[in-house]
C-alpha cells in the first residue's frame, strides 16, 4: 500500500479481542495468502480498539451483517462478516480471510474505502447498513 492510499484510507475501529484473533488469523495465512494477509495486519495496526462493550452499533464486527454499494458499479451486497470457518457466500457469509471482508471490518456506516478485490483492482466500497448479532 502507498502512503497515498494509507492517507485515503478511513479511521476503523475494532473490538480489542476481535483484533488479536484476527491478527493470529493474518499471520497464520501469510504464506498461502500474502496480499490478505498484508491488508488484514495493515488495517489491525492503525486501527482504534474498543472493549466489546463501547463499541458502537454502527461500526462492523465480526458477526455483523452489512450492507454496501461498490460504488463504480451500483452493485449492492449484503454480507454477514464471518470468521473463515463459518464462511459460505452462497448463504451470504462473507471470510474475513477474503480482500472485501477484510476490507469492512472496523468501518462505520457512511464510511467508503478503497480497497483491491481479488484481482488487484481497487473498488471503492461504502458502507450504507450494519447490523450487529443479536
């Protein structure tokens, strides 16, 4: 990532725990998955972190469901961002272990990010709705 795009990027915010694990998971794909691995641990390291308690509900998790546009397309998804294990995008459960899921992870809805997709090229993603667990 230049400093360009680092400058371009958004404030995130995750959950304390959540970072941790997602950083074990980073490091334990950097061989089979350098580039997601990279973007993951870039984006866990300028993050703020809040307890699970004091996060805001606007912000995307793990286990949130949210919706987003890509705006160069008009395409909107709606995804439920999940751990690699419980991933399945035909059931809409979108890997943080994939470049969008860990494109979304810590931004707020209105937030947009530029960020690659699997084939390199950078998408601009907004966020329009979260949903946390129940």
């Amino acid at each position: 990532m230049t400093p360009e795009q680092a400058a371009q990027r958004p404030p995130i915010t995750l959950i304390e725990s959540e970072a941790d694990t997602l950083a074990d998971l980073a490091f334990g794909i950097r061989a089979r998955h350098p580039n997601v691995s990279r973007l993951l641990l870039e984006e866990i390291d300028r993050a703020d972190t809040l307890s699970a308690e004091d996060m805001p509900g606007d912000v995307v998790t793990m286990g949130s469901t949210v919706e987003f546009a890509v705006q160069k397309t008009g395409e909107r998804r709606t995804v439920k961002l999940v751990y690699p294990k419980d991933a399945d995008i035909a059931e809409g459960r979108l890997s943080i272990l994939t470049p969008v899921g860990a494109g979304l992870i810590g931004l707020r809805i209105g937030q947009s990010i530029s960020w690659p997709d699997r084939n390199g090229e950078e998408r601009l993603l907004t966020i329009e709705n979260v949903t946390q667990p129940d």
